[in-house]
C-alpha cells in the first residue's frame, strides 16, 4: 500500500476553501487504496472539533497538526521521510524542493501562479530533481502560464483539475427536502451564491441584479459577518445573507436552488494578494456542477475550461443587465433548464474526487 504524505500549508479547519479540498482529496486518497497521512496547521482561534465530522469525510486518514510557522516546512519534510513515505504531494513549491532535497518522491500540484521569487527558485529546484515525479497543474490556462516560464520541464507537467466529493451528490436529496432544511418558504425562485465575499467575486453584480429583479430570491451563503453587516446597508430586502455554513451542509443550498451564479471578475483578490481570474478553476464549481443545477457564470477562460454552452450561460463579468437576462431566459425556457440539468449530472463523474486522485498517480511508480 501506498504511504502518501500531503504537506498541505492549509489551517484545520478554517472557512477557507482550500480547508476543504485539502481533506477531501485526502480521503479520496485513502479511498483509491492508500496510506494517508495529512499534516496542516493547527486553527488556534477555532474550537476543537472532529475535523471527520467537521468536513464530512468517507474515511478517516490520519492527521498530524503544527502551530504555524517558518519551521514548519522543514519540520514536516523531515516527518514524512522519518515516517518512511512512499510519495509527498503538496501545493507548496518549498515543500516539494525540500522533499526532493531529501530524495523523497513527490508530486506538486499548482493551483495558482507561484509570483515570489523564492517561490519560483525552489519550483525551479524541484523540477530539476529526478525525485519530482509530476507538476500537476490545475487548469489549461495556468499551464500555458508555466509551460511559458519552465519549457524544459514540460515532460513533468499534466493539467489535473480540482474535484468535488461527490459523497452528498449520488443519491441527492429532493429540492423540496433541501428547501425544507434550509427554511425556506417563498414562492418565488431561488437563486444562490455560495462561496467568499472578497473583492472580485461579484458580490456587487449580484446586488445590482437583486435591485432589478424584486420577484426573485437570492442567497448568499459564506462571508463574515463584518462583511455581511456592510452589504446588508447597500442590498435589497431580496436578498438573504446567510453566512458562513460548514462544507457538510452548503449542497442543501445548491440543491434548494433554481439557479447558481458566479460571477467571478477578471482580478480576484485572495489572501496575501490578488490573482488573473482567466485561470482560476475554482472550487465551488465543481459543487455547483455536482449539484447539477442550471449555472450562469462570468465568460472567462478558466471557467470555460470546465463548462460549455450546452451547461451554463455565460455572461459578461462586469454587465448586470446581461444577467438579468441570462435569468430572465432561463425563466421562460424549462426545456433549457432541464436539458442544463442532465447535461451537469453526467458532467459531474468526470471531476469525483476518486477520479482526480487516480489522474495524480497515474503512471507513477514508488
């Protein structure tokens, strides 16, 4: 049996995304067959929790958590060499160097620009090594960005998407029983929106539509409640800020829906920086694709990677009016809501988690 390391730089648990990611490929990890152990940073401000639970995992890999810090790196490569692992995988261009320094097998997976330049020098690092065995990358247009900058090792890269687990998705609970569970009555339609509210997810775009559209519902599910408490003084009364909600329940949101928007924008800000939103895949995607519900999305590259007209209508990021018609088509079109629909149930057995994870070690020999 495989013994597989992944060094993630994530806190458990967070309300971060990358949070649970991080857990869900670990145990589609340990579902393909294999030995996991996950390290990650302790969440000192979080109360303790079963993080099992917590994320809702099939599995229960084992989990070594660290306090924050620079030694941390170091600390945890020299764990997973000591506790004789097959292969690391990690997102982190200094972990995978110092594996490799170690002469550990290892994969990195890329799912964003590494910009630093200590990050660029121990990518470079990386890739030199006979021990890095794959630089998986996260999408065709983040490919292009690193085949442009590391052409030699182009033989060591392959785009491998993210995933979704699609644990809550095989056997769905009906839009009723969703509906129900969330509390909610209204006769009118639901539109949701799942995910952060930090600059450049369209939280305004979906604010100017709500303005327009009174007959419409529409949820907001994540945020702080700071950020909350400044959009409520800007939004109409049809909009329903729900806050953060832990990863085992937001598909009864997705599943309450009539439709999901994303309305990513061109520049995304994440923390520490901002980042080209033309390559982001993001998460809630492949939620939203697994929820197979009819999605209206920004036209842009990352996100046209994944889906096509045939699944989604896409929309100008920055034009309000061009949603409110994407909404009003949908509306008066069940024949494209329904055809929408069956195309992302078919769709979402291409991005199982269980999938992903065989992808990431296909062709590798330990």
């Amino acid at each position: 049996m495989k013994k597989i390391t992944f060094i993630s730089t994530s806190f458990t648990p967070s309300m971060a995304a990358n949070s649970v990611n991080v857990m869900k490929i670990s145990d589609a990890f340990q579902l393909s067959g294999c030995d996991v152990q996950l390290l990650s940073f302790t969440n000192k401000n979080q109360e303790i929790v079963d993080l099992y639970t917590y994320y809702d995992t099939e599995t229960k890999f084992k989990i070594k958590k660290y306090k924050h810090s620079p030694l941390y790196y170091i600390k945890s490569v020299l764990f997973a060499k000591k506790s004789k692992s097959s292969l690391v995988y990690t997102r982190h261009p200094l972990i995978a160097y110092l594996s490799t320094k170690l002469r550990m097998n290892t994969i990195i997976h890329a799912h964003g620009e590494f910009n630093s330049n200590i990050h660029k020098w121990a990518l470079m690092g990386a890739l030199k090594s006979k021990y890095l065995k794959k630089f998986c990358i996260a999408s065709n247009g983040l490919k292009d960005v690193y085949l442009e900058q590391y052409a030699k090792y182009s033989h060591k890269m392959e785009m491998i998407s993210n995933g979704v687990s699609l644990k809550r998705y095989r056997n769905p609970i009906s839009m009723k029983e969703a509906r129900d569970a969330i509390g909610y009555q209204d006769h009118r339609r639901l539109l949701v929106y799942s995910g952060s509210l930090l600059r450049g997810r369209g939280i305004e775009i979906i604010l100017d539509i709500a303005k327009e559209m009174k007959d419409f519902s529409f949820y907001v599910v994540g945020g702080s409640d700071e950020q909350i408490q400044d959009l409520k003084k800007i939004a109409s009364n049809n909009v329903n800020f729900v806050g953060y909600v832990e990863n085992r329940e937001v598909y009864k949101y997705l599943i309450a829906a009539d439709y999901l928007l994303m309305p990513y924008q061109k520049e995304i800000e994440i923390i520490g920086g901002t980042t080209n939103g033309e390559l982001i895949r993001p998460l809630k995607m492949f939620e939203y694709i697994a929820a197979s519900k009819p999605i209206i999305a920004s036209d842009l590259i990352g996100l046209r990677d994944v889906l096509n007209d045939e699944e989604c209508i896409f929309v100008s990021s920055d034009n309000p009016n061009e949603w409110i018609s994407a909404i009003s088509y949908l509306d008066k079109n069940l024949n494209s809501v329904n055809r929408m629909k069956d195309k992302l149930a078919i769709k979402k057995l291409k991005y199982d988690n269980l999938i992903i994870v065989s992808q990431i070690l296909e062709g590798i020999i330990l």
